[in-house]
C-alpha cells in the first residue's frame, strides 16, 4: 500500500509552507506528494496568504526534491486550456527528471471561477474528455510529426507536439463518484482512478463499475491502479487525535467514519480494509500543515506496518 500527501494549499498556505512539507514528505519516505488545484478558500476563514498555483508549486517542487512523486488531485479542466497544459506538465516532469503525475478533472467550485474571472462553462465533461483526448495525443505524437484535432470545443492544427515529458507516458489520474461516464474515461485515459472521500461500501462499487468499464472497452482492468484520498488524523492517545481534530475543525466520531482517524493501530486497520476492496494507494488528505510530528507520527506507526 503506498501513502501519499494530499496538500490543500487554497485553505491557507505558501510556497515555503508547501515546500517544507514536501521536503518532510521525501524524508520520512511516502511516495508523493499532491496538492489540490483551487484559487478559493473553502468553508470559514481568510485563506491567507491566498492562493498558490498547481503547477507553478509543482515546477518548483520538482528542483528542491529528488524522489517523489508530485502531481494533482485534480487539475481543474476549466483552469487552463489543453495544450497550454499539455506544455507546463511536460516541462515539468522535465525539471522533476520523471516524476510527475496528472491529475485532470472537469472542473467544480464555481465560485472561485466568479472571483477570478475564469469562464465556467455549463458543459465541462464532454470539455474534459476532448482535453485528455487531446493531452494524451500531444505527448504520443513522434517528434517530426504533428498533430491535429478537431472536436466540438477545441481545435488543433499542426501542431508540433512539442515538448514531450521526461516519461515515455506521464501517469493520469481521472476520479470521482459518477456512475457511468467517469468509469467509462477511466477505462479509455487513465492509469490511476481515484475515489476521494468515499466509504469502504461506495469505492468497492466504483472500483466494481470502473473495471467494468475497463472490461467492456477491450483493456484489462488490472491496467489500472485504484486509490482513495482520505482525510487523516492520527493521535498517539485520545487526547491527541482530539487535539488534532479541533485544530482542523472537526469532531473525531465524523473523522473515524468518514476518514483515517484515531491511534495508528485503528488507521492501519481501516487503510488495510481499503486494501482488501482492491485500493493500492492511498492519498492522505493532510488539513494542517504545520504539524509536521503528525506526518512524523503517520511514518513512524503507520507507514511502517504497510509493509
């Protein structure tokens, strides 16, 4: 089972803050590190500093650490046009040497779109498939060739297809709960699909529909790599998994039930029923990112038992 950080740098975070955690998370050696992709803080506070940009985060990420991963959980498809995208995630993977992922989502939260002036359009999934259709096509064009596209929303003329990434395939994550159309992108594009916040029962159905999918469309459902993104709050005793509960803003009973929470004995248990559905990996949803003996902890007395 590899572990990874899930940052949501939106609510309240800067570079250096993001930089100090992914530099501990290199270091007490989890797999990757994430961050969400947003321009708005959600829920009650100020969201100072403001905002951070994905892939500017990522670009610079990539030169301060050596090993993991970094990628999204999820670029936001409204945010950039495809073959802009297509060119930052390809340099980089680039600066990081290989290590970059692609997280790619239609897009949600249109109230960060009104604060920022970036368009939302009323039809974002067929926006999304004519995206990774077109990303996935940029990167696997030889160099020499071109490449064109001409769908409903965008359109492509001779293009270079340049650059191309460090990887010979950057991996791409597609997520989410949608019962039909989501599983059947999944199984065309994606290498990685992504449950975020769903219980034990709800990811067992969509893992269940997305290898279906991947079935029907002629590809082996173990193609794919099935992860969950969670929330985590791990305490050595009661007292401390409260502390850190309140810190974030949430009751300890909610975070048991709908996320990773109490002693590490407790997280290690309920990641390995993850397991047993078919779940490889799974995405800590980290809420402060000041404790850093938190990740400290989750190392020490959970990573460890994971084998």
């Amino acid at each position: 089972m590899d572990l990874r950080i899930f940052t949501e740098p939106q609510q309240g975070a800067d570079y250096d803050t993001l930089l100090t955690v992914a530099k501990a998370t290199e270091d007490l050696g989890f797999d990757a590190f994430y961050r969400s992709d947003h321009y708005l803080r959600m829920g009650p506070g100020d969201g100072l500093p403001g905002p951070t940009d994905a892939w500017i985060t990522l670009a610079g990420l990539a030169r301060e650490t050596k090993r993991i991963r970094l990628g999204t959980l999820m670029t936001a498809g409204t945010f950039r046009l495809p073959g802009v995208l297509a060119i930052q995630v390809a340099q980089v993977d680039r600066m990081s040497g290989g290590r970059v992922e692609l997280g790619l989502g239609a897009g949600w939260f249109e109230e960060e779109h009104k604060a920022y002036g970036i368009p939302f359009p009323k039809e974002k999934f067929g926006r999304l498939e004519e995206q990774l259709e077109i990303i996935t096509g940029l990167w696997a064009t030889e160099v020499g060739k071109t490449f064109d596209f001409d769908g409903t929303y965008y359109q492509l003329t001779d293009s270079p297809a340049l650059p191309k990434p460090a990887q010979a395939k950057v991996p791409v994550l597609i997520g989410g709960h949608g019962a039909t159309r989501t599983p059947r992108l999944a199984a065309r594009y994606a290498d990685e699909f992504n449950i975020p916040f769903a219980s034990l029962e709800d990811s067992e159905k969509q893992f269940g529909r997305v290898r279906d999918a991947a079935t029907a469309a002629g590809r082996a459902p173990d193609d794919l790599v099935y992860s969950n993104a969670l929330v985590v709050c791990v305490g050595k005793n009661d007292a401390e998994v409260a502390r850190r509960a309140s810190v974030i803003g949430r009751e300890v009973a909610e975070l048991k039930a709908n996320g990773l929470a109490g002693s590490p004995a407790e997280v290690v248990d309920k990641i390995g029923r993850y397991g047993a559905i078919g779940s490889s990996r799974i995405y800590l949803q980290v809420l402060d990112l000041d404790d850093l003996e938190h990740l400290e902890l989750i190392s020490a007395q959970v990573q460890s038992q994971l084998g």
